[in-house]
C-alpha cells in the first residue's frame, strides 16, 4: 500500500439540496491541504433561486439515477488522480455505486440513502419520503418540497429561523425518479466484492435517514479483508452539511483519512 495520502476530494450531493451546501466543506478541506470539487447534478447548475424559478423543470425531472452515475463516472475519471468520494444522501449511495466501479481512492457515505434491498419501516423514513417517491403523481414534474416537509425531513429541531434561511439558500425542486431508481436494480451493490475503505457518518436525530438505516447499510458489507467503518453522531438532522457543528464531522473524516495513511490502509 501506498503511504501516500490522495489530496482530491470529490463532493457528491444528494437529492433536494444545491451543492453550494459543500461550499464550507471545500474551504475546511482546502486549509487541510485537498484539493476539491462538488459539481452540480445536470440540468441543475444554477442557484437555489434559479432553480426554484424553474419549476416544475422538465429537464430535471427527467433525470435517473444512472444519468447522475454515469455522469459523476465521468467526473471522477476524468480527474488525474482517483479522488477520495464523499457523498450526502443520495450522493452517498452514488460513491458506493462508484467505488463499486473502481472510481475512488476512499469513501466517505454521509447519511446515505441505502442500495437496493436495505429498507426500513421507521415512521420518520416513511413520513418523510411519501413526498419526494411522488407516487400518484406526474413524474414529468420537478418535486419541491414545501417548508414544512424541509423542516421535517431536513432541519428537524433546529431553530424555525435558521430552517427559513437554509430553505431559501440550499432547497430545491428534484426528479421524482431519482428518488423512486434507489429501490431499484439501479442501486445494487454487491457486498460481497472487496473495495476501498468507506466510511459510513450516521445522525442521531435524522427523519430522512435513521441511523439504523445507515448501520443497516454499513453492516451489509462482509468482506473482511475491505476496511469498513461507522460512526454515529448525537443530534445530527439530514441537514448534517449545514448545521451548526458540522465542522465536528469534517474533522472527523479528516482524522479517518489520515488513519489509513498511518496504517498503510489506502
């Protein structure tokens, strides 16, 4: 193994959120001495503002979840060097379906939605997602989730001012089918191959995705010559990129990061 620590991190956002919420996340991983990037999903460069202008959006609508696959495939191939993949939510499952490809150096699964076969029947995963599956609904339309579905699946027990501001900052309309391909064949992994290390971040306090649901996930890896881990933070909402303290858990993947350099595990 090498000794040498990769210094590219690419930034996968998940569904429902801009990828300006990473734009902390580059600055602190910047000063550690990374070099970063957080692409847009297609059809969605553009400012929450913007984009909620442009709803409902065909174009985004449009979208599955293996466009978004192949085209952050091509982002990372692209890139001299294999990046060490950090993902939210759904970005989570799209760097486990990376790293399944070879694509990443490391990974990190911030509250990830789980690959195909993973499910729970916890109310507050059930509550929150009936909105944004759309079901009975036209799937040629954009979903926008309204301020209270944003304070329940997102910024649950955070102060109603900052759930406002991070609404009109960060939320944005999303393709139902996107959100209905996680169930699907287009999110299977294999478990049983051998990858790099992947790290799996869980919050205490997230309606959109329990942290059972994550263990769930993490437990479902069984190579055991793979490096596996997880870890569990109290008081965490699925609005874990913005929420105060985040910087706790960069910190956190940080240290991980430099633990596989230390015991030759990349």
């Amino acid at each position: 193994m090498s000794t040498q620590k990769p210094n590219t991190i690419l930034f996968i956002t998940g569904a429902f959120i801009s990828n300006a919420a990473w734009d902390e996340w580059k600055i602190f991983f910047k000063s550690k001495g990374y070099i970063t990037l957080a692409p847009a999903w297609p059809k969605k460069d553009a400012t929450a503002e913007i984009l909620k202008c442009r709803h409902p959006d065909p174009d985004v609508a449009a979208l599955r979840l293996t466009d978004l696959v192949n085209y952050f495939s091509e982002v990372a191939g692209a890139l001299p060097e294999k990046p060490i993949i950090i993902g939210h939510s759904i970005g989570g499952l799209i760097a486990q379906l990376l790293i399944q490809k070879g694509l990443g150096h490391a990974a990190v699964a911030i509250h990830s939605v789980p690959p195909q076969g993973i499910f729970t029947f916890k109310l507050s995963f059930l509550i929150a997602g009936w909105g944004p599956l759309g079901f009975f609904t036209d799937p040629s339309k954009t979903f926008m989730m309204s301020f209270s579905q944003w304070q329940y699946a997102f910024t649950n027990g955070m102060p109603e001012e900052w759930q406002e501001k991070s609404y009109c900052q960060f939320a944005i309309p999303e393709s139902k089918l996107v959100v209905r391909d996680t169930i699907t064949k287009a999110a299977k992994v294999n478990f049983n191959l051998p990858h790099v290390p992947l790290l799996f971040i869980a919050g205490e306090k997230d309606h959109t995705i329990p942290a059972s649901l994550n263990y769930s996930n993490y437990k479902k890896y069984s190579h055991s010559g793979s490096v596996t881990a997880y870890h569990e933070f109290a008081g965490r909402n699925h609005f874990v990129l913005g929420q105060p303290g985040w910087q706790e858990i960069a910190l956190y993947i940080e240290n991980w990061l430099d633990s596989l350099v230390k015991t030759k595990q990349f």
